[in-house]
C-alpha cells in the first residue's frame, strides 16, 4: 500500500496547536505523528517550545520558524522531495510550516484553520513557498 493511501486516512484530522496525536495536532504534531506511525522514523522535536501567548498578535510565525530552524538544523537537506522527508514552507516571509512529502508530488499537512489535507507540492501556492526538504 502506497504512503499516499495509508497517509489518506488522517485527511480531515483537526488543526491544534500544540496538538501530537490524530485527535488534533499542528503542522508538527502532524508530521512527527505520521512520520512515527506510518514510516517507524523518529522524529526531532520542533514544536514543544510553544506558549498560548505565542498564538496571539502574529507571534505564532517568529515563534514558529524558530523552533522549526533549531530543529532542521540537526536534519540534512535533500536535493528534492522523496517520501518520508519534510517539507519546509514559507509564511509570510518565514520558513515557518512544515508538511510530510508522500510521493514526488504529493504532501499532507496540518494548516490553521482548516483540517488535515493532502496537496500537490506543484501546486502555485506551495511550489512557490518551499524552501527545501529534509530528512533526519
């Protein structure tokens, strides 16, 4: 079974910040969750050093891209997405999201204020925001 079949099963979990299980979870809890369960691959932390007052005034993406960049520094860039890496997207102007590459072309991704969904990392509104893709 492909990792885009299993992965389509947690299409529509709930956006949470700070959220690590399919009950909820944010754009990391999201990919270390999936990369755990579906690939058996651990994953260095990037989201634990949130605080509520973080999600408050547009903090949220310094904060963010913060941990996100702490993390990846520990993780190597890839010349390309393959299955199982990271996806590392920009938000206004900050790496500060992050998706799991299913396929060459595909990525699922926890997004605020929407559910889990699956995308074409061709798509305009990602090809255009990917700043690069890592593996641990």
């Amino acid at each position: 079974m492909s990792l885009v079949t299993r992965a389509a099963g947690f299409v529509g979990t709930p956006y949470r910040l700070m959220g690590r299980t399919p009950e909820g979870w944010d754009c990391w809890g999201c990919v270390s969750w999936l990369r755990q369960q579906l690939l058996e691959v651990a994953s260095p932390s990037a989201g634990d050093g949130y605080l509520p007052e973080d999600a408050v005034g547009g903090r949220l993406i310094d904060t963010s891209a913060g941990l996100i960049a702490a993390s990846l520094g520990r993780w190597r860039l890839l010349d390309g997405p393959r299955p199982g890496a990271v996806a590392l997207i920009e938000v206004f102007g900050r790496p500060a999201h992050v998706g799991l590459v299913l396929d060459r072309r595909a990525f699922i991704h926890a997004w605020e204020g929407t559910d889990t969904v699956i995308e074409r990392l061709s798509d305009e509104r990602w090809a255009r925001r990917a700043r690069g893709f890592y593996d641990a």
